[in-house]
C-alpha cells in the first residue's frame, strides 16, 4: 500500500472514532411491536372463544325406540367413537350500544340442533348469529339463539353430564328465531319476553308466531329459581321437512331452580309440563300432553375433581314426543346418570359417564336385530358407558 493511501486509511479511522465517541451516529430507531391478536381482539372489545368435544360410549340397545323415535338425544349411538361438537363463538357485547353474537357448531350433535327446514344429515349448523343492543336496563337480541328452557344447553361446557337429560331433549326445543327482550329490574330481578317463529325453525311453516316469556329470580348469591315458558301454534309434526297441515296451541312451562349449598355441593331441580293440541279431525286425541322432572346432585371433590348425579322421569302420556304409545297410555321413562369429571387443567376435561334407562313399556328400547330374520328384539331397559374428551380454548 502506498504511504498516501496508509494516510488517507488513518485519518479515516480517526474521524470514525471522533464521530462515535461523540454520539454524532444516531442509534437505528427501534421498531415498534406487532400487538398479539388477543391484544387487538380486547382493545376492539371482541371475545372469541370455543371447544372440541369428543367421545367413546357404549349404548347397550341400538338408539331408538320401536316407534323408531331416537332414544338418545345426541349419544344415540352404539358402539362408537364420535366427534360430538367443534364450535367456535365470536361475540362483541358491549354494555350500551350495538353487538353481536356467531356461534358456529360442527360434529354429529349439529344433525340434531339442526333448525327447519333441514336436511338432518349436516354436520355443521349455525347455532347462534344475532344482534344485541343494550341500553340501561334493557337488552335486546334479534335472530337465531338458544331457548330460555331447561337446566342443560347443546353447550357441553356448561353442563355436568355427558348424556343430555330426557327433559333436554323430549320436553323442549333447542333455538329460537325471532327476538328477545330482557329487563333487569333490578339485583333480584330479571325479566325476558320475546316473539318468534316457534320451536327450532328458522323460517315459520306457518303464519302464526309464538311468544316466549321468563323470570329470573336471584334473592342470594347461592340461589336462582327461573320460570320461563313458550304459547304459540304449531304444525303437529314435521316429518321429512314437510310440516302436517293439522295444528294446534303448544305450551310448554319450564322450571329450573339452582341452589348452591356449600361450596362444593350445588341441587338443581328441573320441571317442564307441555301440551300440543290437535285441531284435525278424527285425530286420536285433541290434545298431547307430556311432563317430567329432573335432580342434579353435584359434588367438587376437589379443584380438579368432581361428581354429579341425575335422576329424572318423564310421563309421555299420549306418545307424542317419544312414538312408544302402548295402549294409548303413552311411556313413562326412567333414567339414572353417574359421571365423574377430571380436569387437570382449566382448558381440559375428561368425563366417565355410567346411565341406566327404563321404561314401563316391554318392548320400548329396539335391544338388537336378529340377522337372520331382521327381527328386532325389544327390552324395557338400557344401559351405557361412555368416555368424553372435552378442550375448551
């Protein structure tokens, strides 16, 4: 290198030098953090949230009645491993102002939730989409959502049992479509009336709406007793998408008080009465009735462990939600559920069920199929197994 250049390479470094020990280089400005979703989903006020629900059971009998009516509501099936439900929600429901709620359902249970008219072999259903808007005291909610009756929902999460209850689902509906008002009265006091297209329709099959109506009463923390009820008319049947052109008033008046004893041990008491009339003429009965009750004992063994059993009869007196009409007396059902969950985190849950079924009816319950001559054999009782995975996220 030639004597010029090594100058030239020197005063070079030196001024390199001069300037950083300065501080006359600024620094690169940092770049500013990408938010997490979560963050922006909060800051937006939008909740997304959901499950996946799986199991194993063992159903003794084939899952149906003689009259061909499913015996289950949705563990109907014999011998199975299933996917029950992957669902997901995404809600915005602010405290005033205008929100809405999209509950999306996945697995064999949306064939049964399924709303008319419908083809009954979806696997997938929208469960839930409306629009709320919230105002003081008022809350208002218009399109499709789940029913004010019954102790247990299609949601897996919010119930203690695998197998849904014989009230769940023979003695009410699933969803409504229509709209919902709920007046908070005050602390004890809630009050809800709405008007609809009637049981588990999206469109009406007739021009007539049903009203729905609901009182909640909280007088303390450890105790709620709800009354709520649905009046309207309906077609008597809808079989294959094509509802009977006979109908008729249907009520139905529900019941659930929930009592919290300690802090480990809750009751639940559930009650419906419901009636379909018929105005057809030569029709075996003018009006079907049916009835029944259900007991919730529930006990947190521990944080990760707990137990619950239920106990429940329903009196079908004209066979009209079940088919089994023996002597024009209808069924009276019987059922007994043991289940134990485990949770070993807040966001898994595994549940060991054990259910005992009885009818007052010999040949109720379709027990099996001889194959040589596809004879059905018929028993009065059944019994299941199940295993249920639940991750919740």
């Amino acid at each position: 290198m030639k004597c010029d250049d090594k100058r030239r390479l020197t005063l070079g470094l030196g001024m390199l030098g001069i300037l950083a020990a300065s501080g006359s280089f600024a620094e690169e400005p940092a770049k500013p953090a990408v938010p997490a979703i979560a963050d922006v989903l909060e800051a937006s006020g939008i909740a997304i949230n959901g499950y996946v629900d799986t199991s194993y059971e063992y159903l003794s009998g084939l899952g149906y009645f003689s009259s061909g009516t499913p015996d289950r509501v949705f563990d109907a099936r014999h011998d199975s491993f299933t996917l029950n439900q992957a669902a997901i929600t995404i809600a915005k429901q602010p405290k005033e102002g205008f929100g809405a709620v999209v509950n999306l359902t996945a697995g064999q249970d949306a064939q049964v939730v399924e709303s008319y008219p419908n083809t009954g072999q979806s696997n997938f259903d929208v469960t839930q989409a409306y629009v709320q808007y919230a105002t003081g005291a008022w809350t208002v909610i218009g399109g499709k959502f789940v029913t004010l009756a019954g102790a247990e929902t299609i949601n897996p999460t919010t119930d203690t049992n695998f197998s849904r209850s014989i009230l769940f689902g023979y003695a009410i509906p699933f969803t409504h479509t229509g709209f919902r008002a709920t007046y908070a009265l005050n602390d004890q006091w809630n009050l809800i009336v709405g008007l609809n297209n009637g049981w588990d329709q999206i469109s009406d099959p007739n021009s007539q709406k049903t009203v729905e109506y609901g009182a909640i009463y909280t007088p303390i923390k450890t105790f709620s007793l709800t009354v709520d009820g649905y009046v309207g008319t309906e077609p008597v049947s809808i079989v294959n998408n094509v509802a009977s052109a006979n109908s008729g008033q249907r009520v139905l008046v529900d019941v659930v008080a929930n009592w919290a004893i300690t802090d480990k041990v809750t009751l639940i008491g559930n009650f419906d009465y419901g009636q379909q009339k018929d105005n057809a003429v030569g029709a075996l009965t003018d009006k079907y009735e049916w009835s029944g009750g259900a007991l919730y004992l529930n006990y947190a063994l521990s944080d990760q462990w707990s137990v619950s059993l239920r106990g429940e009869i329903f009196d079908d007196k004209n066979g009209y939600r079940t088919g089994v009409n023996a002597s024009g007396d209808g069924q009276k059902w019987k059922e007994l559920t043991l289940t134990a969950g485990y949770a070993p985190t807040k966001n898994f849950l595994v549940r060991f069920e054990g259910r005992y079924d009885k009818s007052n009816v010999a040949d109720a319950f379709v027990d099996s199929i001889n194959n040589a001559t596809e004879t059905p054999n018929y028993k009065d009782t059944q019994y299941s197994f199940a295993v249920e995975a639940i991750y919740k996220f």
